[in-house]
C-alpha cells in the first residue's frame, strides 16, 4: 500500500475553488442597498485626486512657509529619513518661500554627511520627498548658475488643508 501523495501548491493552485453558496431569500432581504464600505466613502468627484493632493499648496500672506513646512513634516507620515533629509533642507532654505539659493545647492554627499545616512539613502529619501510633493526641483533663470536645477521645498495642497483645520481647531498652537 503507498501512502497518500502530499499536494504541493502547484497542486492546489490547479484544484478547483469552492462554490459560493447560494443565498437564502431572507439574506437577500435583509441585505443593505449598498455595502457598509461603499456608503461610507464619500463621491469620487469630491475626494481630490493623488495628483492635486500631491500639488503644491498656496500660503496666504500671514503663513510663514518654514513654521507649515516643519509642522507637515511632523504629521506628514513620511519615513523617518525622509523627514530627516526633509528637516535638513529647510534650514538651508529661504525662510518664506523655501527656495533654496543656487549657491547653498546641497550636493547629495554634503546631505549624507550631514544627516548621517549613506547616499543611495538620501538619494531615496529625496525621491520619495519628491513623489509626495515635499520637493519640487525649479530652474535657476538668471545669475551664473542661469538653466541649473536646484531644489524647492513645498507644502501639499491636502498636508496645507489639514494644517490649517487643525490650527483653526487649537488657537493655543499658533505658535507650534
């Protein structure tokens, strides 16, 4: 007599699946127009795309970028050297816009040594700053260094919005 043969998971990939069971007329009844998960969500046409929460939000004239910015990155959920790098550019950046000057353009070795991390981490955490709109890159027009890429930190028009709801909500963190 020969043991049963073990099934490997090409074997179980192969088996058919179980049949759904057929519904009782009483769970038809009592079952809601539209799921739990579906009602809850609000209408696609009013969540804002990947794209515009991504964008860069506008600060209006009483919103110093470098207080948003550095509150964002707190609540931002974004890797730990992300907001590493994150943080260590804006204290290279212009106070009020977040520019940073051609001339004080960190160079990714000049970020790793000051933050600690390897290059291809900075070159990472760069990326993924980029990719959740933290970090634009602009082109320098006029001066010496005229047609250079350099860096510009943002806000997210979605990270701005929730910024500004919980500073409405709490008077007393005005200052943060």
């Amino acid at each position: 007599m020969s043991a049963p043969k073990v099934p490997s998971p090409a074997d179980l990939a192969r088996r058919p699946g179980p049949k759904p069971a057929a519904p009782t007329p009483r769970a038809k009844q009592a079952a809601p127009a539209t799921s739990p998960r579906t009602a809850a969500a609000p209408p696609a046409a009013s969540r804002p795309s990947a794209a515009d929460a991504v964008a860069p939000g506008r600060l209006t004239r009483g919103e110093p970028f470098r207080k948003y910015y550095l509150y964002g990155m707190r609540i931002g959920r974004l890797p730990a050297h992300a907001r590493l790098v994150g943080h260590d550019l804006m204290w290279r950046a212009d106070y009020t816009t977040g520019h940073i000057a051609p001339n004080r353009h960190p160079k990714t070795e000049t970020l790793a040594e000051a933050t600690g991390l390897t290059t291809g981490q900075v070159e990472v955490a760069l990326q993924v700053l980029r990719t959740r709109g933290w970090l634009t890159d602009r082109r320098v027009t006029e001066g010496p260094r005229a047609g250079r890429s350099v860096y510009a930190l943002v806000v997210p028009a979605l990270a701005l919005e929730q910024i500004r709801t919980h500073l409405r909500g709490r008077p007393h963190n005005q200052a943060l």
